[in-house]
C-alpha cells in the first residue's frame, strides 16, 4: 500500500488530465452530448441531477453558466409543458466532442503505455473496485 502511495505521488498521474474534464459544466457537456448522440434524447434538470450525482442547486448554477456561453438552450417539453428540455447547442456540441476527443486519447495513450495485458489487468481491478 505504502509503494502504491509513494508512486502515485512521485510520478505525474496520467487521468489527471481526465479527471479535470469530468468535473462540473464539462461533466455536464459530455452527459448531454452522449444522450443527444446515443440516446437520442433531450435530458431534464433532474435527470441530470440524477445521473451526474449532483444537487439541483448545482445544476441549476451549471446550466445558467453553460446557457451564458452559449453552449445550451432550455426549452419547453412539446408533450408535457411543464417540463424543460436542455439541448446543446452547436457551438456545445463542438465543445463536448473535443472533451471526447481529448478522453479517448488520453485513454489511448495509457494503454499504450501500459500494453495489452497491463490495461486488461487495469480494467479488471477498476471494475471490481466499482463493484464495492
């Protein structure tokens, strides 16, 4: 335990980069652009407060910062006009494919660095770690 502390201090962590792109408004980016793409769906505050584990009074804080960017738009549910929508706009789906883009190559370049079996050996520790 001791060397996998002293280690992970010493040397430049490489989901350090990663980590930073999953916080806050870009947590949020990258929600709604994976739903708009693959789920083909708009989300609601509260979905998202669900799904990126947040309180509403931080997705509300993101969304307004987001909308003031330029990035999102709220509008009203066609069939249930009480609720509200969020898409992204262009210049948000733009943003949320780069932070993607830099993800997938960050992911890329540990498994390089790690090799096949390494990464395979990686993922299945992570996997059993989210299991607890």
């Amino acid at each position: 335990m001791y060397k996998l502390f002293k280690v992970s201090k010493t040397k430049k962590d490489p989901m350090d980069e990663i980590r930073k792109l999953n916080s806050g408004e870009n947590g949020i980016l990258k929600t709604l652009y994976f739903y708009e793409e693959n789920e083909k769906r708009l989300l609601t505050p509260s979905e998202l407060c669900r799904i990126q584990h947040l309180t509403s009074g931080r997705i509300a804080t993101a969304l307004k910062s987001l909308e003031r960017k330029l990035y999102i738009i709220r509008h009203t549910d066609e069939i249930d006009h009480r609720k509200i929508l969020i898409k992204l706009t262009e210049l948000g789906k733009k943003v949320a494919k780069k932070i993607f883009n830099k993800i997938n190559s960050n992911i890329q370049k540990i498994i390089n660095q790690l090799g096949e079996h390494d990464a395979n050996e990686y993922v299945r520790i992570l996997s059993r770690l989210l299991d607890l």
